[in-house]
C-alpha cells in the first residue's frame, strides 16, 4: 500500500471515529462543532498538499543536482 493510500486509511478511520463519538453534539444543534471540524478538515488537507508539493520540489532538485 502506498504512503498516500496509508494516509488516507488512516483519515477515513479518524473521521469515521469522530463522527461515531461526537454524533450526540449533531443531535443536539450544536452545530458550531460541526464547523470547527470541517474547519480542521480543511486545515489539515491543505497542511497535507502543501508538504505533498515541498517534498517533490525537493526530489526534483535533488536529480537536478546528480546530473
């Protein structure tokens, strides 16, 4: 399995936890965690395509340099 598949495993395992544990908050209107998680959701994603893109502008200097 490659490190992306990992990591998206791990994610769907994480948010399927979140929303089991926390589904009480949903039935009471308390939608503000709502927002706050779909906030850290999207946080987390573009932490994750930001590293995803540092780390091949990295590789590709790296070849650059070997040749």
């Amino acid at each position: 399995m490659t490190t992306l598949g990992k990591l998206l495993y791990i994610a769907f395992l994480v948010t399927l936890f979140l929303i089991t544990t926390i589904w009480d908050y949903f039935i009471n209107d308390n939608w503000a965690l709502l927002e706050n998680l779909f906030f850290s959701f999207w946080v987390a994603s573009f932490i994750f395509m930001a590293l995803l893109l540092r780390s091949k502008k990295g590789e590709t200097e790296k070849t650059k340099n070997r040749s």
